[in-house]
C-alpha cells in the first residue's frame, strides 16, 4: 500500500481539481523521481496502455489482449509550477493516444536505437477492480475472491499501481539490479514526491520533497561530521606531484 484511504481520497480530490486523471499524477511524480536518481535532464519510462479505443464500437465485447507499452519521455525544469508539470503530462498522455496501436519495435526504430531499449522502468496503471466487476454479473450463490495474476516484464523495474479505496504499489524488480531495502527506499520516496505534488498546486517542482525529515536529518549530520582540514600552503598540483611521488 503506498496511501491509505485518506490519502487516496486527498489525491483524487486534488486530480480533479487540477482536471488531470491520478494516473497523471502518478506518472508525474515517477518522472520526477527518475530524474532525481539518475541526474539527467530528459528521464523515460514505459507506459502500458490499454489499446482499447473508446471510440470503436464494440470494442468492450471484443476477447483478446490489446495492450501496448508506450515511451513517457520528459524534462521537468525545477522552477515550474506543480498545475503546469501535471497539465504537461496530461496533455503527453492524450497525445499518446493516438499511438496506442503503433509497436514499441517501431518507436524504437525511430528513434534510432533498434532492439536497444528505450527505457528500464514500466509503469502499469490499473483502476478496473476485477473482483468487484466479476461479483455484478454473477449468478446468486457464485463468490469471486482474491482474484490475483501473476506475471514478468522483461524490465528490470515494474510498478504495477491499483487505484481503488486505496493506492497501492507492487513492485517486481530483477534481483540483479536491486535488493529489497534499495525498493523500500525508493517506494519511501515515490510516496514523498507524490504526497508533494498533490500539497500545492503553486509550488515549484524543484522543491518538492524527496526525502523524509529524519532521513533529510540524518545525511545532513553525517555530512557534517566528515569535516576535515586540508593543507593550503601548496597548490593542488603540488599535492598531486607529490601523491605520485610516493606511490
């Protein structure tokens, strides 16, 4: 679980004043939270899309698994506004609708990186509860409970996000890229950025918080205690001529 219910409930009342989806949101504060982890300025995860116009007729009977996996790319500056960040990822996720047939290979190819990857996180947003839907149509007597799936990207990292009284976060992660502690941590950030971003809609991007105030306290601390004093008599390149002259 990454918000309790009223915590979801906060966040979806805040998505609709904002006129974006929570999905919106969520995208918003993993861009911002690739960008702070990886130092670049342009960050990109992978989208899955449902692939089911609402425009086709018929298309809620059709069987079949119609889903596709889409690139958010962004490069969210510092000093904008938390409603103009969110009103940018709102209108990219429009636009990627009239994409949501076109193969991933495809954009790859377009992008010049042929079979390279194009991102390394995948983010699946789900607000359909299963569960509840297969209760409605069910004969009298007939129970549906924890109804689960099991599946593996081929992604280092994958969010699969529910939205329902709750949100919650499960993540699947190769564990040759990650421990447990190192997941825990970045949920534990996620969870900040999203909080963040929902807070104030006029505050600068760059100033949301990431870090907890005791985690914030704690690296500060340890950052003051590694002081040391440093010999200023010489200039630097002496005191490298000097390292190489006794190594």
């Amino acid at each position: 679980q990454l918000l309790d219910s009223q915590q979801t409930r906060h966040l979806s009342e805040f998505a609709r004043a904002q006129r974006v989806t929570v999905n919106t949101l969520v995208q918003a504060a993993w861009l911002l939270l690739l960008q702070r982890y990886s130092g670049q300025t342009t960050v990109c995860f992978g989208a899955t899309v449902a692939g089911r116009p609402a425009e086709l007729q018929g298309v809620e009977g059709q069987l079949g698994l119609f889903i596709n996996t889409l690139p958010v790319i962004a490069s969210p500056r510092a000093e904008q506004r938390v409603d103009e960040w969110l009103g940018q990822v709102q209108a990219q996720n429009l636009g990627l609708r009239e994409h949501e047939h076109t193969p991933l290979y495809e954009i790859q190819r377009w992008a010049g990186l042929g079979g390279e990857a194009l991102f390394d996180s995948l983010l699946v947003f789900e607000n359909y509860p299963i569960a509840e839907a297969l209760q409605q149509g069910a004969p009298e007597g007939l129970v549906f409970e924890r109804v689960t799936t099991q599946e593996q990207t081929n992604y280092p990292l994958t969010l699969g996000i529910g939205l329902g009284e709750t949100l919650t976060v499960h993540y699947s992660y190769d564990r040759g890229h990650f421990d447990a502690a190192g997941i825990e941590r970045i949920a534990g950030h996620f969870a900040r950025l999203l909080q963040g971003l929902a807070s104030d809609a006029q505050a600068a991007i760059g100033e949301l918080p990431l870090l907890a105030p005791e985690e914030y306290r704690r690296i500060v601390h340890d950052w003051s205690r590694s002081e040391a004093r440093y010999p200023s008599e010489r200039g630097v390149h002496q005191l490298i001529e000097e390292q190489v002259g006794r190594t």
